[in-house]
C-alpha cells in the first residue's frame, strides 16, 4: 500500500493518475485540515472535499475546488441577502458540505463523516483527515494575522509574510488510522503540494512527524516548485516569508528530516548534488502535470521508482 500526504491541487492530480494504477487497498491518502473553517453554517474542509471530488472523477478541474459544472443560486442569493459568503460554494457542493455539518453535528468525527462521504460518492480509496483536532493555518503578515483564506482569496497574497502558525497543532493527535497507515505502507509519498501550508501542518503533528522520520528511507517527496516558482498557489511568497529559497533546493531544506528521496523537475536536474547534500537521493523527471496523460506519466514514474 502506498500512503500520500496530499493538500488540494497540486496533489490531487496525481491522484487522478495513481488511482488509474492501484486498486482501492493500493492507496491511502491523508489530508490536510488546516485550511477547514465555517461557511454560512457549514463545516469546510477545502482539501478533503477536492481529494474526494477528484476520487469519485466529479471535481471541477479548472479550479481544483468543488464539483464540475456546478451552479451557484444558493451563492448569488446569499449576496443578494447580504451574506457575502468568502469562499464561492456551488449548490451540489454546498449540499456535500451540509452533509458533513449534520454529521458532525450527530456526533459523527471528522474521519467518520470523510468515509460516510467517499462510501456516498462511490470512493473506494481510504481517504483520512490528518487529524480529528482542529488545527487551523494563520498567517501572520505585516498587516497582522490572518487565516489562510483572507490571506490567499480575499488579499491574494498582497501581504508580506513573517510567520505561518497551525494553531491547535501542539494538542492534536493524529485521526484513527493514520499512524497503521504510515507505520505499515510499503512506501510514503510526498505529493506535490504546497509545502507550507498543505504539507506543513500535516508534518507538524508530533506523532505524524516522527513516524514519518522513522520512515525517512521510503518516503519519497515530489517538488511543487518547479524554477524559481511554484507551478500555482501562493507556496512561493509563504516559503519567501519563511526564509526559504524559493526553490527545490528550499523544499528540500524544509522535507530533509523526513524524506529520503526527492524528485524535481528535468529543468532543475543540475540542483541534484545541492540537495543530495542534504542526504536526499534526486531523480529529474517530468513533473508538471497538466493533463491527464501526464499524470497517469507521473503516477507511473512513481510507482516504478517504488519497486527499485
Ligand atoms: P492547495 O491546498 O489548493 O494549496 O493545494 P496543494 O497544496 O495540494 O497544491 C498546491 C501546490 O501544487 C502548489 O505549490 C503548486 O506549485 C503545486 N502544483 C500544482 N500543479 C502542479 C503540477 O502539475 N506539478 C507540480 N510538480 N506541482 C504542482
């Protein structure tokens, strides 16, 4: 079984590829929570929601959030109400997301409304939020602390970054099964997702973190910097804030203790002896994935990579 730690863009496409390749019990993915927050009454959770649209081949591909070809009369009524909503929920992915409210609101937990939603949807995939606490990602910018979705949809990323705080992350235990999962997958992949704030609040959980480091010789990681630059998303100013090159080189610096082989791109194949200083093996591939032949490419390359 392969285990992904997986954000909401950059990741989910490769999903798309490796869930062509592996059956259901071939892979397990656990997500990134700290982005989730309440929406007109609703509990959100932005990374979970694209991972499971994306498994059950209903997400909306051209922004990698909610569902294809959906429509948005609950949204525009809401404005009309003056209830100006920060996120722009379409009706069929609204009505997911009061789905997992009453779940949660009976007392269900979060990995319980996450596998109720993916048996609902058709997804045979094990999909885990990283933890049933909640854990939530603010940025603290020169014009004050903010939550992630302030900081990247409503300013857009206008705001100098001096620190990225997981609040709640100190207390929070990793969700039932993560820990199994991690401890017994043949391998641990680091998808391409931003490594900040997708993957940082993830490895900042004690208990994920040093069952990660245990692992360090099998979990292989997948740049989402490509150049100079993320291939999209804000990873870029947040790694800049951080005092991170923003570079593969910069990911590798924040994966080194827990990654023990790291693919980047062709173009940036000469970075190799910089990063293999850091004792992380390199492979150049092609890791730009913008349809789905390329990610069935790259899920493919992975899996060879896995078998030695
Ligand atoms: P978020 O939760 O929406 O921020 O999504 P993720 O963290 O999963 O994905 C955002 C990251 O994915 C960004 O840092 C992108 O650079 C990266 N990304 C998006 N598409 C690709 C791609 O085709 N290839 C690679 N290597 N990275 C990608």
């Amino acid at each position: 079984m392969l285990a992904v730690l997986s954000g909401g863009t950059g990741t989910p496409k490769l999903l798309q590829g490796l869930s062509r390749l592996l059956e259901p019990r071939e892979l397990a993915i656990i997500v990134n929570t700290g982005e989730d927050l309440e929406v007109s009454g609703m509990y959100v959770s932005p990374d979970i929601d694209t991972v499971v649209y994306t498994l059950a081949g209903i997400v909306n591909e051209e922004t990698w959030y909610g569902i294809r070809g959906d429509t948005f009369l609950c949204h525009e009524m809401l404005k009309r109400l003056g209830e100006v909503e920060m996120l722009r929920i379409g009706d069929r992915d609204r009505a997911v997301k009061l789905y997992r409210t009453l779940l949660l609101k009976r007392g269900k937990t979060l990995s319980e409304a996450t596998g109720m939603l993916c048996e609902k949807l058709g997804v045979e995939f094990r999909v885990m939020p990283m933890s049933d606490d909640r854990v939530t990602t603010s940025i603290v910018t020169e014009s004050g602390k903010m939550s992630f979705h302030e900081f990247w949809v409503v300013r857009k990323a206008e705001d100098r970054v001096l620190d990225v705080k997981f609040e709640g992350v100190e207390t929070a235990r990793p969700a039932p099964g993560v820990i199994e999962t991690l401890e017994s997958a043949e391998a641990i992949l680091i998808g391409p997702s931003n490594p900040v704030t997708s993957i940082g609040p993830i490895v900042s959980i004690g208990e994920i973190r040093r069952a990660l480091c245990r692992r360090r010789g099998d979990v292989i990681a997948i740049s989402p910097i490509i150049g100079d630059r993320p291939v999209s998303g804000p990873a870029g100013v947040l790694m800049k804030g951080l005092g991170y090159s923003v570079s593969p080189i910069g990911v590798a610096q924040l994966y080194r203790d827990f990654v023990g082989k790291f693919l980047v791109d062709y173009s940036d194949g000469h970075l190799a002896p910089a990063i293999e200083e850091l004792d992380i093996k390199v492979v150049s591939t092609n890791i730009l994935m913008p349809n789905h032949l390329s990610r069935i490419e790259l899920a493919r390359k992975v899996l060879e990579l896995l078998k030695g």
